[in-house]
C-alpha cells in the first residue's frame, strides 16, 4: 500500500506544477502509472504536440484529490486520450467540466463500451466536441449511423510512439519468446492462486491455450519472459506460469522501456490489448490470445490472419484452436502508414482546436 502512494507522488507534483503553469494543451487520460498501456495513449499524444511546439499538460480523469475537476484547463484546448473512456461515467466526468465548450475537446482514439448505454446528455456532449477518433471501425460506424459529424476512424494512438535502434532486434544465440497474460473470469484466492468466478470456460481455456504455446518454445530451446502491462499482470503470471523456467519482468509504467522490452524479443504472445499494439509497432511477430473484443477489432481492423489468433468468443467458449506458432508481422510499409496516420490525426485534431 505504501508503494501505491509513492507511486502518486509524480501525478501530484504534475497537478501543482499546472497551476503554477498552466498547459497548453491538456491531455486528459488514464495516466495513473498503474496500466503503461494508458500511459502510452496520453504520452503520444503529449509527443506529437510537442514537437508541434506547444507545452502539455497530462491529466488524470477520475474524481477524488487527483480527479479532474482538480486539474487547470489547457489554455489552447484538451485532448481526450482514448482508450476504453467511452462509458457513461466517464463521459459525464468531461462533460460537467467542459460542457460549456465543448468546441475546444477532442477525443482520439476512443473506444466506447456499452454505446448503447450512453445517455442523451452524453451524446449531445460528444456531438458538439470538436473531433472525434475512434480506434476501431465499429464504433465510428455505430457513431456514424447515430447522426455524428465529427467521427473519423484512426488505429490505437499508441502507434504514433517513436521506436529507436535501443529498440532493434538484438542478434541471440538463444531465441526470446515474450508473453502477456491478463486476468480474466479469474478470481484471486491469494497472492498466488485463482480459480474461476463465474460459469465461464474462458479462465481455464486461455491458461491451458498459453501454457502450451509458452511450453512448446521451451521444448524447443526457447528462453522466455513474461513483460507485464499492470501490476496484476504479474501476480497472475506467477500463477498462470507455476513450474515452468518463465523469467518474471517487473512491472514498468515507462512507456520506452516497455516498448524496448517487446521489441528485443523474437515472437510475443499478447493477451492485453496495448501487449498487442506494442508488437505490432516494434514488429515483433504477434500470436494473439484476446482477453477482450478490442482486441478481436483490432485483429479485423488490421487484417491480421486468423490462424495466428484465439479470439475471445472462441476462448470463452471453450473450442479448441490450432495456433500458427510463426505469429504474424505488420510490413515495414505498412507500420510506418499507420504511425504517420495516427501521427497526422493527433496533429489535425490539434490544429481545429481554437487559438488564444
């Protein structure tokens, strides 16, 4: 518990240092430094409007002492940093404090759980902000269908990171297989058993779909690390991993060292939804165990072959799936495409944003 407060003193000085001075632009997100995969969506968006030369400002959106009624407002604008924020109390959280301009809001790459759910004054709000991005097709087209003008699609903003040579693959006598798993239809006993919480075979199925992915590369001579996403990641990997030579990353909030991590390994089995994004920018060859629909929308959206995929419906429903070990990598082409889209979206919807 006390590392946990430790852990908030950073978000705490950036809140005073914001009053002193406050941002150019605000950019509003899961920066909690408990989930890196949050962290990635706020800092590349806080990269790219730097390098536009404005000064961010990261934001964390929630309520409490560090919630966001607490933070100052962007002097250009603010920045909604995605991800899964799409939900009626979060919606409501932006709109009580920037629902009387909502023209200086955008929000890029968002996902929205529950759509359905949202209520009239949420949608109203969404509609009038400035700029809209969506990380997947479905939901543009679901806020398409409901009248919006704003809506355009753009993948995961965390494909705009930089990647640098620290980054290339590293010449190893022994092969690295890299692996995320993630808790779910899990229920933790203690720090070092779970068992099932509810009529699911999806817990089961996707320890028994990764150990033997994990224990095929072993017997093969494989080396492999479990790279955690969260804190938990690792709690479960313990678990998930019990008699077998994993070696056990810490967890990392650092956006770089995470994304450096992923890319010195030669194949990464992702289960998190950013684990997947991060192989796929480094170009690590991707076997995918989704944990999550976001993650199977992604795998449509990218094109990404079925056979190196269990997708979540498939996981849940306890089928039997034959995985193509080789994994699958996005062109060198097509990486740099998307990172200069998703580049070109955050610029753009920083550019409609009004001036002073």
């Amino acid at each position: 518990m006390i590392s946990y407060y430790i852990r908030k003193f950073p978000v705490l000085r950036d809140l005073l240092s914001q009053h002193v001075r406050p941002p150019d632009i605000a950019v509003v997100g899961s920066v909690h430094r408990e989930n890196v995969g949050d962290m990635a969506l706020s800092r590349s968006i806080a990269g790219v409007a730097r390098e536009m030369g404005f000064r961010p400002g990261l934001q964390l959106l929630g309520e409490g002492a560090l919630g966001l009624r607490r933070w100052p407002f962007g002097k250009t604008g603010t920045i909604v940093a995605g991800g899964a924020l799409g939900r009626e109390k979060r919606i409501q959280l932006l709109a009580e404090k920037f629902g009387d301009y909502p023209e200086r809001v955008a929000l890029l790459g968002m996902s929205f759980w529950s759509s359905d759910d949202l209520s009239t004054e949420s949608m109203d709000f969404l509609r009038a902000c400035k700029y809209i991005s969506c990380r997947n097709r479905k939901d543009m087209k679901y806020l398409k269908n409901a009248g919006f003008q704003n809506v355009h699609f753009a993948f995961d903003n965390a494909f705009a990171l930089p990647t640098n040579p620290a980054q290339e693959k590293p010449t190893r006598p022994t092969p690295v297989l890299g692996v995320n798993v993630v808790s779910r239809n899990m229920k933790r006993i203690d720090d070092s058993y779970f068992v099932p919480s509810e009529d699911s075979n999806f817990g089961p199925t996707y320890i028994n779909i990764v150990r033997d992915l994990v224990e095929s590369h072993i017997r093969k001579g494989w080396e492999v690390q479990h790279i955690p996403f969260t804190h938990s990641d690792s709690q479960y990997a313990n678990f998930v991993f019990e008699g077998l030579p994993v070696q056990m990353l810490p967890y990392q909030y650092r956006v770089s060292k995470v994304l450096g991590a992923v890319a010195k390994t030669k194949r990464f089995i992702a289960s998190r939804y950013h684990a997947h994004v991060f192989a796929l920018r480094t170009r690590t060859p991707l076997i995918s165990i989704s944990y999550a629909p976001k993650c199977d929308y992604l795998q449509q959206d990218l094109d990404i072959p079925e056979d190196v995929c269990a997708t979540y419906q498939q996981i849940s429903s306890g089928s039997h799936v034959n995985i193509n070990k080789e994994g699958f990598t996005v062109s060198r082409d097509k990486n740099s495409r998307i990172q200069k889209d998703v580049r070109s979206n955050i610029s753009n919807a920083i550019d409609l944003l009004p001036s002073n």
